[in-house]
C-alpha cells in the first residue's frame, strides 16, 4: 500500500531563516524606468589575439561596425602591453585603461581564438584583471554580455562556453545567441572584412540581440541584480561580524 505523502509546505509555516527587514518581494512596479537614459547603449569589445593578422580581431571590429551602426557607442580594447595578472599591480596604466571602459561599458563583447581546446591566455589574462568588486563598486555586474570565437579547424563551442562560464561568474547577463567562425581563414578577406554568408549573418544576429537585451536591461541592471544576501551583507552588524571571523576587529 503506497504510503499518505506528506502535506505540502505553505507560507503559514513561516520562515524563521528568513530577515523579514531584507526580504523584498520583486514586482512589475520596481522594473519601470523613471528616467530612460538618453545617451547611446555603451559596448566595451576584448579579444584575445595579439597576432598582426588576428581574426579574432577582425570578427571583434565587424561586431564594433554592426554595433555603431545600431546607434551604440563602441570602445575595442587592446590588450597590447597588458602584463600578466598579478605580475604588477593595478595601477599599471593598461589596467586601470580595462577597468575604465568596463566601468563606462553597458554591454560587452568576448571574441576569442580557441587555442588548444578553449580560449587563449590573452583573452583569460584581460577577464582576470576585470575584479568581481573594487569598493562597493562591481565592474561587470549586470552588464551584458556576447560571446564570439574564431577557430582554425572544424566548427567547435569549447571557447564560447568558456566565456560562457566566466560571464556567468563575472555576474554578467550573457544573451542566449553566440557566434563561432571555423575555418576563419576562409572568411576573411584580405582587408580584414569578413565575408557574406550564414556566419556573417549569425554574427548580425548576435549583435542585433546584445543591442535589444542591453537596450532592455541598463536601466534596470542595479535592480535586477540587488539580492537579499548582499543587502544583508551592507548592513554594519554583519560587515562587523565579518570582521571579527576574520580576525580585524575583536567581538
């Protein structure tokens, strides 16, 4: 005989876990924008080649090209004398260059070379010197995100979901659609345009939805990001029980 399930959980038990002064129930209402920002969405574009004829290059400047041309204002980073995470420190003018344009930055595009098997150390090296917080201030939360790779061989995904990865850990709102060019080679041409077809047109696609998520969400980023435990977190009883674990300030 199967045996009676037991009753499901209501609200009525309560929640004797929860802080009821942190606790906020999301609604429609908080999602309306007051004032609609009026300068054009701000794209900050990586990649992760220093070669002279980079494709990951070329495919991040077609992206720079279909962006502007959707009314966005676009910077490409360079990460040309770009040291080493932690080989210096965070004064070093290139770096204090990426966490500037990231922190003016609305949306982001990672276009990377797969190089054995997943993305290349140039491009890991520019995403590790983006810091999840500096301050009370976060460089990438809740800005958007498209990722893009270009690859010598046969069609593959291993850098994509890589920058996949790091986007989602850099808390950032990566779009559904991505690009991956195999074969790059073939879809360049000599000036470093890339040629019509079915990648070019993912490429459009990839761009046209950045372009409408981060429209979307930049007003609203703050909000859609602010989570219970942070705001339990800011409060100066836990930032002083914080301290005490660790050993700054005795109980």
């Amino acid at each position: 005989m199967d045996k009676p399930l037991p009753p499901a959980p209501t609200v009525h038990d309560g929640f004797p876990n929860l802080s009821a002064a942190h606790f906020e129930v999301p609604t429609a209402a908080r999602l309306q924008v007051a004032q609609p920002f009026t300068h054009a969405p701000r794209f900050l574009i990586l990649y992760g080649s220093l070669r002279e004829r980079s494709f990951s290059r070329f495919l991040a400047c077609e992206a720079a090209r279909l962006l502007e041309a959707m009314g966005g204002e676009v910077r490409i980073f360079h990460a040309h004398g770009l040291p080493l995470p932690d080989d210096t420190t965070a004064d070093h003018p290139k770096v204090q260059e990426l966490r500037n344009l990231s922190l003016w930055s609305e949306g982001h595009v990672w276009v990377s070379p797969e190089r054995h098997g997943n993305l290349t150390g140039v491009m890991k090296s520019q995403i590790d010197w983006l810091p999840l917080a500096e301050g009370s201030v976060r460089p990438t939360q809740g800005r958007t995100l498209a990722v893009m790779q270009v690859s010598g061989g046969s069609q593959s995904f291993n850098a994509v979901n890589s920058l996949r990865l790091l986007g989602r850990w850099m808390r950032m709102i990566t779009i559904p659609n991505q690009s991956s060019v195999p074969m790059a080679y073939r879809e360049f041409d000599d000036a470093g345009r890339m040629k019509p077809g079915p990648l070019y047109e993912r490429v459009v696609d990839v761009c046209e939805e950045l372009m409408k998520f981060t429209l979307l969400t930049r007003e609203r980023a703050d909000y859609l990001v602010d989570r219970y435990s942070e705001r339990k977190e800011r409060e100066p009883d836990r930032l002083k029980a914080v301290a005490a674990d660790i050993g700054f300030v005795k109980r």
